[in-house]
C-alpha cells in the first residue's frame, strides 16, 4: 500500500479555531435567499464553528419573492459585527447588486465590490475567505511562494481569481489555466502549488503532476449523492493534497471568523 | 535587409479618433499636482488628442503643498465629464486615496477602487485605457484570444493586472512573468500575445518570442535621454511588435476619449 499524503486540514482548522480570541462578544449574520440543500449545508457549518468560538451567530432567511430594496433596508439594519450572503442566490436577483449591500466593514466574505477593488490593489486588510484558507496551508508548509510556479485551475470569481492576485501579491509566476487550455497537463506538471476550482470530478490526475507539489482542491460538486472535489485521490501518491469533504472548507470557515475578528479591533 | 513587422499604431490611433462621435460638448479634466517632466508630455498627448477630438480640455495644477481635503473639495467641484489624476503624485500624497476622490461617473481612466472592483467582476463598463489599446491592436489583427497564450511580463496595476484580468476575460491562458520567474524565455516563447510593461529597456529579445506572435511593447523608461520599450527592435523581425514611443501611448489617449463619450451618453 503506498503512503498516502492528504494534507490533514480538519486538524489544521481546530488548530487554527483555537487561536481565535474570545475576549469579545462578537456576531455573525448569514443572509439566505430561497431555498437550497447544499447552503444549508455551508451555513450549518459556519454555525458550528462560530459557535466554537464563542461567537453568536444569525441565520437570516428570506423568501425569492422580497422586493430588493427591502431586502437592501433589512440588511442594513441587521446588528451583527459580520454579514455574509450566502451564494448562490436565486437567478432573479443580481449577485453583485446584492454582495454590494453589506457595508465594507462588516464584508467578511470579501464579496462587495468595495473589498474587490481593494483586493486588486493590494490593500485590502483580510484576505478573501477561500485565499486565507490556501495561506493558513502554505504557511503550516512552510512555503515560499516567490518565484515558485502556482497553477490556478479555473479562474472563476470565488476561487481562482482571488488565489491568482494572491499569487501576484506574493511573487509568485502564475499560469491561468481553462478548459481552453492547450497542453494543460504540461504546464500544470510544472507547478509547484497547484489550486483547482472547477467542480469536476476526476479533473486533475497524477500524471499531471509534479511529483512533491501542493494540490489545493477548491472544487466542489455532487458525484454519485456525495461531495467529491476536482482532484483525483492517487494524487496523493505523490503530492501533498487537500480532501475534498473536510479540507479548504473547514478552513475557509475559520479563516471567515478571522476577518470577523480583524475587522472588529 | 529584414522585413521589420512594426504595427502602426499612431495610424489606427489617428482611425480611431475620427470615429469618435462630437455631437455632444464634452470636457476632460486633468489633475496634476506638483512637477513632473514626464507627466507634462502626457499631458499635453492627451491634451492634443482632446482637442483633436473637439473636447474641452482643462489642467487643473495643484503644489504638492495642498491639503488632502482641500484637493478633495475642489476635484469634487470640478464640471468636466471625465478627470483624470496625472500619474505619478509625489510621495507625500497616499495615491490610491486620491485616486479614490474621482466620482465613478467621471472616472474615465479606470482607477479608482470602485471600477477597479467592477473591473474584476467583469460589470465594468469601459476598459481602463491601456486594455482599450491593447483591445484595439487584438481587433485590428482579428485575433481571437480564447485558448491562446498570452504573456504579461511585469504584473504591475497599470499595465499587468489589468491585461492579466482582460485576458482571463477572453477565456485566454495568462502566464504571469516577474523578474523571480524561471525559465522566462521558455514561458514568454509559448505566447501568441506578449503585453509587457515593465520599465526596462532591451528587457524581451528576439530568442524569447515566438516567430508570428504579437508583441505589444507598454513598458517606458529612459534611455540616453529618450523614451524607449521593454522589448529589442529586432523582434520586428520575427512578430509584429508595437513600438515605443508612439505605440500604445497614442492608443491609450483614444480609449480614454472613448471611455468619456461612452460615460457621456
């Protein structure tokens, strides 16, 4: 049997929920529109471990029929230190539109346009949830990034563009790498950090990949009843990889309850 | 001798500014504080080009002396339709503050955090002006980026991200090259589209270019007392090459123009 090297997030997170401070009482809101299995799901998690910490936690539902400024008026009136709009929401409203009702200041999740432009500019002071969560791991491994090759597979607004300025930001040479790709696995073999977001089974196989290197799988979908990522398990044979359940999810969590923390000192 | 493809830029830029439409009286404004050689012979480019154009133009100076919230105060007073922040300000002077004092409406160079968060989520209605150039260069050629290889060498916020963000847009593979990356010539050889804005002349040689390939030059810096590109000349000889000066400057000016007639109507 070989040696498997799954990269043991669920311990890094309890590690890392841990060192969240308490000394204040701190609140966090979940904003829901309509109805969706796999939110409930995410917002039972981020309950749970705001709960861990101490923290109190809001689950604000609303039906796909309230009228976007009263949605807007609710939201602004909403008390909590941290709001989060739980995506997607129904195809009737406007993501952005609605991202951009939470204030700056208690954006969290890093979703409002305001957090986006300075995300760009490098000066935002969080990082977005799912690119503290890749931090928290490159930095429990102890990698530099400068001048290493990250691949970003999928560039989609949650996942990969995030990871690919967090790439600029740290030096690093980043491929962008889609499913009009040519030579895809040549180039993806030369990475040393890899993060896929995609929501493909089986996308990413070990022949594509360098032997030593860091697979972060960000992919998520349904294969057969189950949460699976993009990631093949064999690729473990040779790199370090993130599972998919139990791996960037539980650690974008914490890293949300960080930017609650951040933000209100 | 050797056929040199040199693209003709000032000719499509000089095309391009007679499709812009003068029914409507339009003013840009441009600010500048302090003193800068550099920034006056853009200026006066943009200045040129205005009039050309049949717009108002207005050169508001500042000392570097002004209050912060002086300078605010009057940039919010001024009529024109577009305003622009001359580049760069001195150093007393935090820029992305003063970047952020441009109403969006009025923000016809792109820069202020607001566009630059809709620029990210692709709802940015305008192309900030030097993706305009580059746009205009890729139509003119009837290249079609989807799947093709482009190369930004020099990730910087007003050249690189910007392109980098542009060509994830166009469903392109962007390779990020910085001066850490290895195995550069390799990396840059592999794109159909070169856009490098770095600041150092001599910087791109022919062995590093694909044969065929399109190299757009935005890099300037000084160079025995003239302004001069990142990349050698003898590129021309083997992929089209935009020159410098009179490259994607005189581009840049005509999409900033675009952008006010676009903001306009």
């Amino acid at each position: 049997m070989k040696r498997m090297m799954i990269f043991n997030c669920k311990q890094l997170a309890e590690k890392e929920l841990k060192k969240i401070p308490k000394d204040k009482p701190l609140s966090l809101g979940i904003i829901q529109i309509g109805k969706d299995d796999v939110s409930d799901i995410f917002i039972n998690e981020k309950k749970k471990a705001a709960q861990k910490a101490d923290f109190s936690f809001n689950h604000y539902k609303f039906p796909e029929t309230i009228p976007l400024d009263e949605l807007e008026r609710q939201i602004k009136s909403f008390p909590d230190d941290g709001l989060i709009i739980q995506l997607p929401i129904p195809d009737n409203f406007p993501t952005q539109e609605v991202l951009n009702m939470i204030p700056f200041e208690k954006d969290v999740d890093c979703l409002s346009e305001t957090s986006l432009g300075k995300l760009y500019t490098d000066e935002l002071d969080i990082l977005p949830p799912v690119v503290g969560a890749v931090d928290k791991i490159i930095k429990n491994k102890k990698i530099e990034l400068k001048g290493k090759v990250l691949a970003v597979v999928g560039p989609g607004r949650l996942v990969g563009k995030p990871t690919l300025l967090y790439g600029l930001s740290k030096k690093a040479t980043v491929f962008s790498i889609d499913e009009n790709t040519e030579n895809k696995k040549e180039l993806i073999k030369r990475a040393d950090l890899v993060v896929t977001g995609v929501g493909r089974p089986g996308l990413i196989t070990p022949e594509m990949i360098k032997k030593g290197a860091l697979v972060i799988d960000a992919g998520t979908s349904k294969k057969n009843g189950k949460i699976v990522g993009d990631v093949r398990e064999e690729v473990a044979e040779k790199a370090t990889l993130t599972p998919v359940p139990g791996g960037v999810g539980p650690l974008t969590v914490v890293s949300l309850l960080d930017n609650l923390v951040k933000r209100s000192s």
